[in-house]
C-alpha cells in the first residue's frame, strides 16, 4: 500500500526526488512548450496580431495541451487554427446559432473539447485545450485584429504574456508602418530586469519602427538552472504620430478611405460639470474612502475657467450648493472639505440624482450664468442597481433620455461587480466605464477623468463629398477630448481622388472650416492585406453593435442583422458570432469541435451566450469551516453557504450517475473545544470514485490513498491514459480524470498562537466539470451547471458596512446578505477575498430540499 501525507515537513523528500529525476510540475503534465511568438504589424493605427504557441506532448499516452492567451478587450479574434500531426485545423467564423448547432453535433458524437474566455479590465481570456497523441506535437495560431485608440497623446500596443516557463524560442515583434510619420516610440515591460532591458530592440525611421524582444532559454530564467521564467506580465509599445503639417489625414486604399482628426495646439474648452455621486450603503468601507480620494484629486485639477456642482445621493438628493460654482481656488478647497465628509447611507435613487443634475445645468444656461462656449456634462459614480424612487430600467433611461435631449454628455461609471453595466451603458449612450473593486480604484477614476476633463472641440461633424464616398461610418462627434482622435472610414466611389474635401464643423472653432485634406496613398510594401477595408469593417461593426443597444425594437432589430452579416463576411468574433474548429471523425478518434465566443459587458457581470458548452459554468468550492462557494464567471459574481453539523457526519459533495463519478466529504471537529463554546467544523476527508475509469481516492488530513484498476497507485509519478495527478509543495493535490472532470483538494493548517493549537483540514475546488452533464447532483455538483437568480431590493444590512438584498432563485425568494469568502485555488498560501451573496440556513432555498437530504451513512455511500 502507497500513502503519501500532504505536509510541509515532508516537502524535503519531493524537492530531493525532484532534484535526482525529474521537473516536478513538468513531469506530471510532462508538456513541453517550444516555443511562443508574437507578431503584430500596425498599418495606421490598425494592429493585426498573430500569436503563436508550438507545445510537445512528451508522454507516452496521449493527453490535454492547454493554450491560454490574454488579447485586448476592444480586438475582435479573426482566426484560430491548430496544427495537430501535419493536419491544420482552420476556425470559421459563424452565426452564434450555426455555431451552437454544429458543437452539439460534436458533443452527441463524443469527444469534445471546450473553449472559454474570462474578462478583466483592459484584457479577455482566450483559453481552448486539445487532446494530443504521446509524442506529438500541436501548433496553436490565434489571430486578433483592433483599431488603436489614442488616449492622453498616445497609441498603446498591450501584450500580455504567461508562458509560465522558460521556453526554447520566445519572441515578440512589432512592425509599425505610419504613413503620417512618427512622432515618438517607447517600449517597456511590468516584468523587465536591468539585465532584459538590453534585450528590447528598438529602430524607428521617419514612417517605420521595428520592435523586438528575444530573450534566450536561458536568460528567461530566474535564476541559472531553475525552472522558473522572468516572463511574465505585460509588453508595452507606446507611439504617436506626427502633427506638425496639420489636423490629420487621409489615406486610401483600393476603394476604401480612412480619415484621422486630431488637430494639434487647440485652446480648451471650457467645462460645466456636474458630480453625481453615489452614497448609498453598498458604498460602505473601501469604495466610499476611494471615491473621497478620487474626488479631491478631481477637483483639484479643475481649471479656474470651469464651472462645478456636486450631487449627492442615496434614498434622498442633497446639493453642496443649488448652482454650479465657479472653480476659484477658494470654492474648491470648500468642495473638497465637503468631500471629506462624504458618508454612506440609504437606497439607490438614480433617477432622481441625475435628472436633478440636467435640469441645474439646463437652469444655468438658460440664465446665461455659464460661458456659451463651454461643455457641459454630468459624471455619475454609482456602484449598484436603483431600489428606490423610480426603479425600472427601461423607464430610468427613458426619463434620462429625454431631460438630456443632445444637450449635454452623460458619463457613467459603475463601481464593482454589483453595478448594472448595461443599464448604465444603455442610458449613458456608450459613455459608460467599469471601476473595478481594487487598491487602485481611485487610479482608475482619475485616470477616467483626466480622458474627458479637456475638451477641444464641441458638436464636431465631418462632412465628406455625397458624390464620392458611400458607408461612411460615424460622423458626428459630440467632443473631441484632448490627447485623444476621430477616426471615420467610408468606401469610395471611385478608386482614386485627387483632392478631397472635408467640411469641419464644430462648436470651439470660430468658424467653419473646409479643407482639403492631404491625401496618402501608404506604401503597398508595408501594408496587411487591404488594411483600409478591414479598419471600415471594424469600425462599421462597432457602431452597429453600439447603436443596436438603443432605440426601438424593429430598429436594434435591423442594426443587429447588419452588424451579424459584416462580422460573418470579416470573420470578427463579436457577440453575434462564433468561431468554431472541428476536427473530423476518424477511424481511432471520434469527431470535435472548439467554439470561441465574444464576451459583452451585461448587468455587472461578463455575459457568454453559449454557457452551457463553455469549460466551467460554475467554480464549485467547499472549504473553510466549513463554506460553500458557487463562483459564478458568466455573471463575475458567487453565491455562498455555511452548512454546520456535528463531527462525523458523511456528506455527498457529488454526484454523477453517467460516468459513476461520485464525491463524499466527512465532517471533522475543531481539535480544542471551547467550553460551552460554539464547536468549529471542517471536511478532514474526501472519498472520491469514478466507476468507468476505475478510479477510487481516500484524501484525509494525514494521508492520500489513490487505487487505479484496483491497484494502489504511488505518487510520484503518476500519468494514467485516464487519469493525472500533481502533487505541489504549497500542499495541494490537482486530479485530472480524463473527459471527466479536474479538482484540486488543498490542505491547511490553522494556528491558533494564543493557545498553541492548530486544525488540519480539507478544502476540495471542482476547477473543470464541463463534461459532466446536467444530471449531477449533491450540495456541490447541483450547481456543475451554474444556477439563474435575480437580485433586487439592496439595502443596508444590520451590520455595519454589510449590505442586504432579495433574491430570487430556483422559485424561491430567500434573503441574502454580501460577504467575503476565500477561494484558495488561485493562491494557496493567502488565498483571494471573492465577494458572493450569503444564503443562511444552510443554504435553505438555494441548494435542493434540506442539508440533511445529503447526509449518507458511510464514506464511499451514495444517498
């Protein structure tokens, strides 16, 4: 019989082992990654990238190669092919529907492999795993293409690289080609050393810049003979173009023209803003400190020439003053020691915070007490949904839209992952912003501020000659902001103009302008492809994708099919389509199928239309004492429960009756009871089966028990056709059942220094359950699937700084509570604080029937 103990003391042995025979974290997933390169060509502002993985299977039975990328938010993927024993597989863009229909006809024929992407702030997660013969090898090719925005006087060119270990060829290039002539190029890295400095090639000519960085193996590496790579963050370029010969140009490519605007060395304009501010109770503790720190900064930075009101708001609406205020030295400081005083309470009354902003603003200018050349806007912070007042959506942004009336621009930003996005992307017109719940949250405010505190120009329309352009793209701009440009993009009706001719209207120039614009004609040898063409498409589909979001139904409806057909026809990746690989049937090897999605901004959450194909619905996580968690990353939010019973006690975690996959947890107790004190539990041992593959595990505290077949497997190493186990030294076991399903059971140790104790106890994290069906059960497998709810009615809770809610689940109403639980699968040792929604009485309402209905009589029972 072979038990090995999960325990820090017995670390030495792996690291000795690991020293005489093998990379332990490579030797269990025994994959090699070759190589990474990454490929970007920018023509005018339009980047193409192409990202490439080569990876080597090196086992002697075939397993899962994973390929996981970050591309930016604003790309939409183009294409994504596999090279897997001399056969490429070629992605095909489709409608969503088509899609979904043909990766169910790979799933009915059985293996299937899943693809998924996750959202952050600036990046998407493009993840997609293949199953590789031993000793083979796959290449893994994505492609994205985006139109650069400049932002505060600057392009910026991200790339975010992971390749967790040093590989053979790593190599990052990019080619820029501006026929306007560059102005400045700049290249750097979150992760470079004094000693990778070096390494970054830069050569920028009056048009061109050529920039590398192509570390060896072994300058990759953190320390001579070690496994671990240096790589990891973000690569950097930052360029700008020139802008001495004027306020843009055009450019013209094989019928298709692209015009950019940005006139340099404008006065500002001045601004009239009006700040409201959220103060409801959901704002308690960090957000309400984070927002009095943005503000001050805010005001500080307003020009005297500005003029300011600030709105406060929660059930009720309180002023600091009934007018706008000029931004004198004196008035500020005032704001800013209203500011400071700035506490949380009440509801949410969205509604009539913002109307009370337009209709100070419509006052003001109507009593001319604000200058006629001036902007006037409103920025909202708020960082939930409207509970109080008017409180339906649809009439919120009805009412907003018509006191707005084009007057005024109205900027939005949701603060957290509780925030109705696409509320306030709808009533905002695009103009809205996510502030995400971090350190750095009053960064990202300022940073949103200083995007829109200098208008140029105001009312800025574009007008080209009717009778030689067709399917011009967004024309009217309501500000250009300092640092930033307009981009618009049409056909031509003739392939070659001489002159061309653009009237310039807009409020801020004196008067108007028609110019005729200096007319390029970029270099064919330094151009992708009909690059024009793919930026009109680009942004055409953009548009329609945000006008869509507005208007009356049988108009979203006709923007829809238009935006459906252009991202069909370019192959963009957008939220109407998907791209899929299928892999054919043969003889040793049943058909499959990959699907990538466009990821969309909904309400507070990152919405995938495709959930039920993607590789995890639902993070199940039981640990703790012991705490349920349900991490849900469709909607970037998580349910919790606590369920409390006495020592001994068998649970079933899971349950599955297609493959014979079943978990059980035991219940230990605290090891010190406290008299007439409360008795702390914890799961001390988890008994895990698989019937079809043969698989039987007993993980306790002390020891780990693995039969395959019958037989008592050892450790280290262990990779089965069916099965893979990895061992860390943070003491966590990772297990992989083939077409299964992939957990992690981590160990931890409370200390309690006061009294000299300390508690072992289990934590058990299902990490990839997509091949298992609908059909599982138990208080953790019930929500394989993920599960629907609604929540309304937020109000602060009893406790200080908590915030109470409604929700409607599974036909229930019960009432939840916002905690914090901590999901270890990440982060071993420290652990990450994951906000969910609490559900008491042992889950009552959200888990099926009672915690009791789950109880079963002995560790390998089923209920």
């Amino acid at each position: 019989m072979t038990v090995y103990t999960l325990c820090a003391h017995d670390l030495s042995i792996l690291k000795r082992y690991k020293q005489k025979h093998f990379s332990l974290d490579m030797s269990f997933q025994m994959v090699e990654v070759h190589s990474v390169t990454v490929d970007c060509t920018v023509t005018s502002r339009f980047a193409h990238t192409v990202m490439t993985s080569v990876a080597l299977n090196r086992a002697n039975t075939s397993q899962e190669i994973f390929f996981d990328v970050e591309l930016p938010k604003t790309a939409f993927i183009t294409n994504f092919s596999m090279e897997i024993e001399g056969q490429v597989y070629v992605g095909e863009v489709k409608e969503k529907e088509k899609a979904k229909q043909q990766y169910e006809k790979a799933v009915s024929s059985g293996q299937t492999a899943g693809l998924v992407k996750a959202s952050g702030r600036k990046m998407e997660k493009f993840s997609v795993s293949v199953n590789v013969a031993a000793s083979s090898n796959v290449t893994f090719i994505l492609t994205y293409e985006e139109l650069l925005q400049r932002k505060m006087g600057k392009y910026e060119i991200l790339t975010r690289v992971k390749p967790k270990e040093p590989v053979q060829e790593f190599k990052i290039v990019a080619d820029i080609y501006e026929p306007q002539g560059i102005a400045f190029v700049d290249a750097h890295a979150t992760f470079l050393s004094n000693d990778l400095l070096p390494l970054v090639e830069k050569t920028v000519t009056d048009k061109k810049a050529h920039i590398s960085f192509s570390p060896t193996l072994e300058q990759q590496r953190k320390c001579p003979g070690c496994d671990g790579t240096l790589i990891d963050g973000d690569f950097i370029i930052e360029y700008d173009v020139n802008r001495e010969e004027g306020p843009g140009e055009v450019q013209i490519v094989n019928g298709y023209f692209v015009h950019f605007f940005a006139p340099p060395d404008l006065p500002r304009v001045p601004k009239n803003v009006v700040f409201v501010i959220d103060r409801s109770g959901s704002m308690a503790g960090k957000k309400i400190k984070q927002t009095r720190d943005a503000m001050v900064a805010i005001l500080r930075d307003l020009h005297e020439e500005d003029h300011f009101a600030i709105i406060l708001f929660d059930s009720d609406i309180t002023l600091w003053k009934d007018v706008l205020t000029k931004a004198t030295k004196e008035n500020v400081a005032d704001a800013i020691s209203y500011i400071r005083t700035l506490k949380e309470k009440g509801a949410t009354d969205i509604n009539s915070a913002v109307l009370r902003a337009v209709s100070m603003l419509v006052r003001e200018r109507e009593d001319k007490k604000i200058p006629k050349t001036s902007v006037d806007m409103i920025i909202l912070l708020t960082d939930g949904m409207p509970n109080h007042g008017v409180s339906d959506l649809k009439t919120i942004q009805d009412n907003v839209h018509s006191a707005i009336g084009g007057k005024m621009s109205l900027f939005c930003l949701g603060f957290g992952n509780d925030v109705a996005h696409s509320f306030l992307e709808v009533m905002c017109k695009g103009l809205a912003r996510r502030i995400y719940e971090a350190s750095d949250a009053d960064v990202q405010l300022q940073g949103f501020y200083n995007e829109v505190s200098s208008p140029l120009l105001l009312e800025v329309d574009l007008r080209y000659p009717g009778n030689a352009v067709d399917s011009v793209t967004k024309k009217h701009f309501n500000q250009l902001f300092n640092g930033s440009e307009i981009v618009v993009a049409g056909q031509l009706r003739h392939k070659d103009v001489d002159n061309f001719a653009v009237e310039v209207l807009a409020q801020g120039v004196r008067n108007r302008h028609v110019v005729d614009w200096k007319v390029t004609y970029p270099d064919q040898q330094y151009i992708f492809e009909d690059f024009t063409e793919h930026l009109w498409a680009y942004l055409t589909v953009q548009q329609l994708l945000e006008d869509s979001k507005i208007g009356p139904q049988d108009e979203k409806d006709v923007l829809t099919a238009r935006a459906l057909d252009m991202s069909v026809r370019y192959s963009f990746v957008t939220p109407l389509t998907s791209l899929v690989v299928t892999r054919p049937e043969t003889e040793d090897r049943p058909g499959s199928a990959l699907i990538a999605d466009k990821l969309t901004e909904g309400r507070g959450h990152v919405t995938n239309v495709l959930l039920s194909f993607s590789l995890l619905a639902a993070l199940c996580v039981l640990d703790g004492d012991p705490h349920f968690l349900i991490e849900l990353p469709d909607r970037n939010d998580a349910l919790c429960f606590n369920i409390n019973d006495k020592p001994g006690t068998i649970f079933n975690l899971v349950r599955h009756s297609g493959s014979g996959f079943m978990v059980n947890g035991e219940i230990i107790g605290k090891n010190e009871i406290v008299p007439a004190g409360k008795v702390n539990t914890y799961f001390g041992r988890f008994d895990i089966s698989h019937k079809k593959l043969g698989v039987k595990m007993d993980v306790s505290v002390h020891n780990i028990s693995v039969l395959h077949d019958g037989k008592h497997v050892s450790l280290l190493p262990c990779l089965f056709s069916s099965m893979d186990l990895k061992l860390t030294n943070k003491c966590s076991l990772t297990v992989t059942l083939r077409h299964s399903i992939k957990f992690m059971i981590i160990k931890h140790t409370k200390v309690w220094k006061r009294r000299h104790t300390h508690q072992d106890y289990l934590g058990f994290y299902t990490l990839d359950s997509h091949h298992i069906s609908a059909s599982a059960h138990g208080l953790l497998g019930q929500f394989y699937q993920g599960v629907e709810f609604e929540v309304a009615d937020l109000r602060p809770g009893e406790a200080q700084e908590q915030l109470d809610a409604t929700m409607h689940v599974k036909g229930q109403t019960v009432n939840v509570t916002r905690h914090w639980q901590k999901d270890f699968s990440r982060n071993v040792r420290d652990g990450e604080n994951i906000p969910c929604w609490f559900v008491n009485d042992d889950g009552a309402g959200l888990i099926d029937g009672r915690a009791s209905d789950y109880v079963v009589s002995g560790i390998f029972n089923s209920v």
